[in-house]
C-alpha cells in the first residue's frame, strides 16, 4: 500500500508541467522583472470558483505544494485551487524581499514594496483574469514564512490560511501574531510547523505556539505540528500535507471517528450537522459542494441511532434534489412517517420509492417490506 502512495505522488509530481505557466511579472511597485509560476487544475472551468494558494520560496515550496494539491483534491480531500509561486533564490531576493527593521519588527523599504506587489499587483491580476473563490491560504518557510503574517494587520486579514513553517521571527512577532490572532473577528486557519532540533527561534516559536493556544475564539482554527526527526532544511517537505489535512477536513466525507465524536454526542438535531457542515464549506470556500452520499448516510444512520426521526424529513427532500432519480429521498421520508405513526402517509411514500431506482443499500425488495408490514398490520 505505500509502495502505492508513493508512486501515486511521484506520478503526481511528474505530470506537473501539464497546468503550470511560468511567466515574467512587470512588477510596478517593485520596479523589477519578478519570475513567477502559475498552477491551474487541469479541468479548469469559467463556471467553478478556485481557492488561491500563494507560496512563497518557489523555487523549492512551489512544487512540494502542487503536488499535494494534485493529489488531494484528486481524492476529493480538498477543492480543486489555483496555485501561484513566486521565485525568490536568485540573488538571495528572499531576504530583500522579506527583511525586517530590527527595532520595530516591521517591513523595510523593500519589504512594504514586496508587500504591495502581493497585495496589490499579482493576486488582484489572478483575481480579474480567474475565477478565483474568497478563500486564499498563504505558504512561506523561514523568513518569508514570518513576512506572510503581516497579512495578519489589515482590518481583514488577507489571507484565511497560513501555512508558517519554521519561521524566523521579526521582532516582538511572538506576541504580535497571538493578539492580532484574539482580534480579529474572520475565520482564518493558522499552521505552524516547527522541527524539534534548535533553532535561535525555537523558544520565541514555541512562546507563540502557547499564546496562541490560550485563544478561544472559535473562528480562529490553530495547529501547531513538531516533527521531531526533522531538521531546518527536511521541515519544509514533512509539514505541507499534514497542513493541508488540518485545513480542508471539513471538505472531506465525514469519517466514522467524527460520526461517534462529534454526530452522536450532539444534543442538537442530527440534520443540522449536515446542513452547517456544508454552509460552512459554502461560506469558506465560496462555492456549494454537493452532499456527499457517505454523508447523507452518516446523518441517516445517526437519525436512526439516536431515535431523532423529525430530522428524516429535510433529509428526505435533500435527497430529492440531489438523488432525484432513485428511491432515497422517498423511502426516508416514508421511514419519517412510519416513525413519527402516520402509518398511511408512509404506505403512500414507500409505494413512491418502490417506483424509483435503487441506491446503495436501499433495495425495491426493501421498500416491497415496509409496503407487505403496513398492509398487513393496517390493511391498506
């Protein structure tokens, strides 16, 4: 099985110059040339919107973060995103780009233009030339890790995500990050991803990683992963995907763990996960996913558990929108009347399924069942 996952990636990594563009940037703010790569899924389509992933460090980050893309929004683990890169080796620009004033901790001349060239040039160019959804994660590793979270000071944070991996702090960034983190009132995903070796930022990181832990404000979704057979150079390729893991699993199917700990342990209706889980997939990701058949199935399972038989109903006509060619949508609300004793209206229901297609487990001998049971208990 992992001889298999890792061709599966390799293959992934191979194919990657089929959707990437590389192009040179007119930068006016910056005053130069900037080279930088683009990334488009390969069914790109004008009717679907794309999460934007903005990394920095492309050079060696850009493909690490490509392939993770492939890969997981071919399992539909994460949407489908558009991937922007920028070079920042040559000449050692990384540092130019992203230095700080050592008193303030604040961007130098040439980092507030950087800043704008971001800010203000590329992602509005990718923003009017695709479609590009609300949600935007930012990537940075060492320095332009630190520079991504100056993105942090808007009104409203530029990017929902940041994926910070073994940062080198500006000044007093240590407490800036958490109490910006504690203000800001928009859901945003923070990862920050540290090797165990030392580091001359490790104690300042891990007083960050405290702070940020003591906040409990519910839009703000922190995790902080250490890995400790990694060193300063290896981080960058352990963290990326366990990030990504951290970032999108409420676009993944519901899992059983989740099923046990967090569906049947609610005290709220068991419909309403459903229905927040995909609002909130909606609102974050700036496009509706349709419900997943695993997870139309978790809902119904947990509605049968928990003996919560009114939720069987918007389960039902959810089913009739998304199956309307089979039998789900009917025989669920037939099983809502059965369980709620209008024993009539579910004979009438369950005939309307028997005419439908199967799906999954739900079979016409089933529903034939439930008819035969009510005929002959009730003699219809």
């Amino acid at each position: 099985m992992k001889k298999c996952l890792f061709l599966l990636i390799g293959l992934t990594c191979l194919n990657l110059s089929a959707q990437v563009k590389k192009e040179i940037f007119e930068s006016f703010k910056l005053q130069e040339r900037r080279d930088v790569s683009y990334y488009f899924p390969e069914d790109y389509s004008d009717e679907k919107t794309y999460p934007l992933i903005v990394v920095l460090d492309a050079e060696y980050l850009f493909d690490l973060v490509v392939a993770n893309v492939k890969f997981q929004s071919k399992f539909d683990r994460m949407p489908e995103a558009i991937v922007v890169g920028v070079d920042q080796l040559k000449n050692d620009l990384r540092w130019e780009d992203c230095d700080y004033e050592e008193v303030s901790g604040l961007p130098t001349e040439k980092g507030k233009m950087f800043y704008e060239f971001l800010g203000t040039e590329l992602i509005p160019y990718l923003a009017t030339t695709y479609n590009i959804a609300p949600f935007k994660m930012f990537v940075g590793y060492d320095i332009t890790a630190n520079f991504g979270n100056y993105f942090l000071f808007k009104d409203q944070s530029f990017f929902n995500s940041y994926i910070s991996i073994s940062p080198v702090l500006a000044t007093e960034m240590e407490s800036r990050v958490p109490a910006r983190l504690s203000e800001l009132d928009q859901t945003i995903f923070y990862n920050l991803i540290v090797e165990k070796q030392p580091t001359d930022d490790r104690q300042r990181i891990l007083q960050m990683n405290a702070s940020i832990n003591s906040i409990t404000r519910e839009s703000l979704h922190y995790f902080f992963d250490e890995y400790e057979k990694a060193d300063h150079t290896s981080i960058a390729a352990y963290g990326i995907s366990k990030a990504f893991d951290n970032v999108f699993s409420i676009y993944r199917p519901i899992t059983p763990a989740e099923y046990k700990s967090d569906i049947l342990t609610s005290e709220e209706p068991v419909y309403n996960y459903l229905e927040n889980r995909y609002e909130t997939i909606e609102n974050l990701f700036g496009f509706e996913k349709p419900v997943e058949l695993n997870d139309i199935m978790a809902i119904y399972a947990a509605c049968l558990k928990k003996q919560d038989y009114e939720s069987l109903k918007p389960l039902a006509e959810l089913c009739k929108k998304q199956f309307p060619e089979t039998m789900m949508g009917f025989y669920f609300e037939a099983e809502h009347y059965e369980f709620i004793g209008e024993p009539k209206k579910a004979f009438k229901t369950f005939e309307k399924a028997f005419q439908l297609e199967e799906i999954d487990f739900l079979t016409k001998d089933m529903a034939l069942e439930k008819i035969d049971a009510l005929k002959a208990d009730f003699g219809y």
